[in-house]
C-alpha cells in the first residue's frame, strides 16, 4: 500500500496559485474582517513583505514589532521574529497560517503557574514571621 503525501491547499487552490496572487486578490479568499483589514492595510502589508524577502536574501533575520498583518501566501515558508512584548519569538510561517494575524502566534501573556501559597496567604501561615 502507497502512502500519498497529502497536498496542502487553502479554499481549494494549491500553494502555487495562491503565491502568484497579489495581496487584494488574495482577499477575496479569507473572511470578512480579514478582508476588510487586509484592503484597508494592502500597501503596509506588501511593504512588509518586500522588506522580509530583502532582508532574507541578505541573510539577516526578519524582526517585527507589527502584530495586526494578516499572513498572505508570499509569507510561507519563512521564519519571522514576532514581539510580544517582552521578547521577540520565531515563528514558522506555514500554509494552515494563511488569513489570521502575526499576533496569534506570539502570546503576550504567560501561563500562570500555580505554586504553593505565600506566608499570609492563609489562616495557617499568618502566625508565621514574615521575616
């Protein structure tokens, strides 16, 4: 039996067709907020991404403070630092991201770790010297 690598399409076109689209055709495939952000920002948005790809053929990394860019095709396949506030984190730009935003895959918020309490926290603990 022959296991067939799956090709990965967005809204039934191929990776290829989609990449030869520009930014305002390529809205028409994403939903209405998407689509709205991405014809009110078209120009910011193609502007990044002639700047990623110079910087890539430079061989420098591609940092970014802007969150709100809707990911298009030209993107894929790169690898962009995005800052969430504290530190920038790279992210692998892949076929599944297309239509959401930089600002997804970057949370500004850590995990809360639930640890034991502090003295005074409880009952228990406020007899104990703080000190």
């Amino acid at each position: 039996m022959e296991l067939r690598k799956k090709e990965l399409k967005y809204k039934g076109m191929s990776l290829e067709e989609l990449q030869k689209l520009e930014v305002r055709e390529f809205a028409k495939f994403v939903d209405s907020r998407r689509r709205r952000s991405l014809l009110r920002n078209f120009q910011a948005t193609e502007d990044f991404v002639t700047l990623a790809k110079k910087k890539i053929e430079n061989g420098k990394k591609v940092r970014t403070h802007i969150r709100d860019i809707v990911i298009v095709p030209q993107l894929i396949g790169m690898r962009i630092a995005i800052y969430n506030g504290n530190e920038f984190l790279p992210v692998d730009v892949t076929i599944e991201m297309l239509g959401h935003k930089f600002g997804e895959f970057a949370p500004t918020r850590t995990r809360t770790k639930h640890t034991k309490s502090g003295v005074g926290a409880t009952k228990g603990s406020r007899a104990k010297s703080k000190k």
